[in-house]
C-alpha cells in the first residue's frame, strides 16, 4: 500500500471494543501454532522458546492490565506488537502459514465452546432447581390450562417438569451446537491451505480438538457454528420468557397461585402497595434481545460469497451479546426457581371453580359401556346444567344423567374429585404421581451424567490451555 489508513477509516474499521475478550484465545491458538511451525522445520528451538515465552508474557500482562488495548485495530494486532516488542523481529516468524481468516474463527471457537459448556452447566442447574422443588410439592394439585381457559387437574410438580423437558432440549441443542464449535480451522490459511509442511491435525490435537475442518475455504468462511449457538440461546431464552410470563401471571391477584421472595420483586415509585415481578419480567424481556442477535447475524451472513469477507468481523457483537445475557438469563432463573413459593389454598379453589374433571367423568362412563361421543355430548348438557343451577359436579345426582341415569354410581362420586383425577392417570408421560416421581428420578440421573460429560470436555480444555499457556485459566 503506498498510503497510510485514513485515521477515520482506522476508526470505522477497529474491532478492538469486541474482540478484545478473545485475547486468551488468540494467545492459547497463537502457542499451538507456534509449537507446530517449530514441528514443521520452520522455527528453531530457540526461536520457538522465545514465542512461547513472549507470548506467555504478553497474556500474564494482560490479565494484569499493563497493556492498554485501545490504540490496537483488533485482538491479533494487539498480541502480535506486545508480542514484538518482548521478543523483538522473531515475532514476524509467528505468522508463518497463518491469515487473520483462520485465526480469528480459531478464537471465536475456542471461545465458543468454553461458553457453550458453561451455559449448558447454568441450565443443569436450573434444570436441579426445577426438579428440587418438585419433589418438595409433589402432591400440590393444580388447575392445567388450554387456550388459558382451566382444563384438567395436574400436579403442580408435574407443570413445573414441563419446564425440565423443554430445557433438556435446549441442552440437546447446545450439545449439537458444541459438537460443531469443537472443530479446528487452523491451516487453512487464508482461503485455500499453504504449500508449507504444517499438521494441522497436530495442532489441532494441542488444542484438545477432536477433528479439523475438511475444507480450507469452508473453513475460513464459515460462520454456521455461530448461528447453531444463537439459535439454542434463542430457544432457550423463549423457553425461560414462557417461565417468565407464567410467574408474571399466576403471581398476579387474580390468580394468587404464586408469592415472590421479596428480594426478587421491587416496589413502585408512586404506589406504595405495589410489588413487582421485575426479574421475571425482565427474563421474559431478555429473549428478545437474544433472538435478535441471531437475526443480526443471519442477515449479515446472508448473500456473501466466498470465501472470507470483512462483514464477518461484525458476528462478535451479537454473539458476545448474546451469550452474556443468556448465561444471566439462566442463572437468575435458577435463583428465581427457589424463590417463588406455590399457593395450594388458591390452586384448590380454583380447581373447584372451573368443572376440571368434566373429562374423566367422560372416561369413566365410557368404561361403562358409553361410546365416547355419547358420553362427551352427556357430559357437556350435565356441566351445563350444573352452572345453570349453580351446583359443581361434587354435587351430581342420578337424575342429571336422565336416560342414563342407570350409569351414575359411587364411582361417578369418585372420579369427580381433583385429587383422583390426578391418581386415576395411567399413561406414560401423565401427571400420575407414579409418572412424576419417574420423572424426577430419571431426571436426577439425566443432570449427573450431562455434568459429568461437560466436566470432562471441560478438563481436556483447560489440561490445553495450562500445557501451552503455562499456568491455569485466570
């Protein structure tokens, strides 16, 4: 180039204010590389210890904060002058066989799937919360909703484990998500590989990678990986904004089914009997901020070609965006679990009010011969009768059934009630007692075994970055 940058272009093209934080990363790969130029012939031992040394020093000095990041264009200009000004012309040897185009998307992985691992840890512990306080109020009946309208009787444990489930996908999408993070680019250069003797799958094995890229150009262009996170972290806070909204709800006079810990409310400015839901609304606010940063960086990606643009600098702000406050989101919903208390009094009476066991009564009299259309459509003129004369169906008589009066036994008196609703429920997947206590079991052994498996990726990770960086994760 025969000019200087445009100290305005400098200024409109600088990254530093994002990707700062993946200085770590930039060190922990820049090693790795190091170590396998040095294995191709194309570093001595000397000028490989020196590498390792500076850039050792260069990530204890940054920790400590005596080097100021703000007059650098990005992360790797940063590393790569501290780098030169401690070991002197050597640095220049480091780049040997590398383009910023695989090493940045080398850090962003090796930042990826630390925060991956550490999200699906946060919904384990949500998911812990969900179960513990299941087992505590098992046997709480409750009204189940359709179309917000109460329908049938459920366990308040047993809506709670609808919660569990959905997060036991969100991690399965994490997971899936991780397995594509965990994957190196690093050799593919700047688009196509490079004609010097590197192994990548040497490197690739320093960094505790399990498999490289396949396909340099794909490799250096690629930027999937981040979508399959935003994508989880979206679903994952929709789920929470539906846990969310519930808590807003039922937490509200007219439904009474919950009281918030003072501690997770606030009051109001003006009126003085005013108690909040705050972080529950601010969890059920939070997705939309987390599902728009997958919609920023799905029209960035959209119509580039290949291989490697300068768009792709602009996927660090809604992924670093994103993955902080889906972390808070997550943990502050773990807290908010244990401090949200059921009402059973007011669930009870609710249950009484809206004719929620109409559609076992229908069961029952289809065990005693009644075709099921016949006995919905006799169950419905009933329920109607009911309300007309002010009755529930705890005060049914044989003359309400009229041409089939000769069906209405004790059994009708028994299956009426709410809490044989729940117990007469024989299905896999029901809200038997039987089925929530299954639940909660295979659950337990669900949760132990996902942190067994995220602790051990985990230890190879940090097993890596202590072997090339020369001491723990700060």
């Amino acid at each position: 180039m025969e000019k200087d940058l445009d100290a305005e272009v400098f200024s409109f093209s600088t990254s530093i204010g994002d990707d700062y934080l993946l200085y770590p990363y930039d060190i922990w790969g820049s090693i790795a590389h190091c170590l396998g130029l040095a294995r191709a012939g194309l570093l001595s031992e000397d000028e490989k210890d020196r590498l390792v040394f500076g850039l050792r020093e260069v990530y204890r000095d940054l920790e400590d904060g005596r080097i100021d990041p703000s007059p650098f264009e990005d992360v790797h200009s940063l590393v790569e002058i501290a780098l030169r000004e401690r070991v002197g012309e050597v640095a220049g040897k480091l780049h040997t066989g590398r383009s910023r185009n695989d090493q940045v998307v080398l850090d962003e992985r090796l930042y990826l799937r630390e925060k991956v691992a550490e999200c699906i840890e946060g919904v384990l512990a949500l998911e812990s919360a969900l179960l513990r306080r299941a087992e505590e109020y098992r046997d709480i009946v409750m009204p189940g909703f359709t179309h917000m309208q109460p329908a049938q009787p459920v366990l308040f444990s047993y809506h709670l484990l609808a919660y569990f489930f959905m997060l036991q996908r969100d991690i399965e999408r994490l997971r899936d998500a991780l397995r594509r993070v965990n994957v190196s680019p690093l050799g593919s250069a700047a688009l196509c590989g490079t004609s010097l003797p590197l192994d990548r799958f040497f490197v690739a094995k320093l960094l505790a990678f399990p498999r490289v890229q396949d396909h340099a150009m794909d490799a250096v262009s690629d930027r999937d990986f981040v979508l399959d996170v935003l994508h989880a972290l979206a679903v994952l806070a929709l789920h929470l904004s539906r846990f969310g909204e519930e808590v807003v709800l039922w937490s509200t006079p007219f439904f009474s089914f919950l009281t918030i810990d003072d501690a997770f409310t606030t009051g109001s400015s003006i009126m003085p009997q005013k108690k909040n839901p705050d972080v529950a609304e601010l969890i059920r606010g939070k997705a939309g901020e987390i599902l728009s940063s997958w919609v920023s960086l799905a029209v960035t990606l959209k119509g580039l070609p290949l291989s490697y643009n300068r768009d792709l600098q602009q996927d660090k702000r809604p992924l670093f965006r994103a993955m902080n406050e889906g972390l808070r989101v997550v943990a502050i919903a773990a807290r908010l679990v244990d401090h949200v208390f059921p009402q059973p009094e007011r669930m009870r009476k609710a249950l009484e009010e809206g004719f929620l066991t109409a559609t076992d009564l229908c069961e029952y009299l289809v065990t005693r011969g009644l075709p099921f259309r016949k006995a919905h459509e006799l169950v419905g003129r009933v329920v109607r009768k009911l309300i007309g004369e002010g009755r529930t169906l705890r005060d049914l008589v044989p003359e309400d059934f009229g041409e089939w009066a000769h069906l209405f036994d004790e059994g009708v008196r028994m299956v009426v009630l709410e809490e044989n609703s729940v117990a007469r429920k024989s299905t896999f997947g029901s809200t038997a007692p039987g089925e929530v206590l299954r639940m909660c079991a295979e659950g337990r052994a669900y949760v132990e075994k996902e942190k067994e498996e995220i602790a051990r990726l985990k230890k190879e990770w940090e097993r890596s970055f202590r072997e090339l960086v020369g001491e723990k994760r700060r």
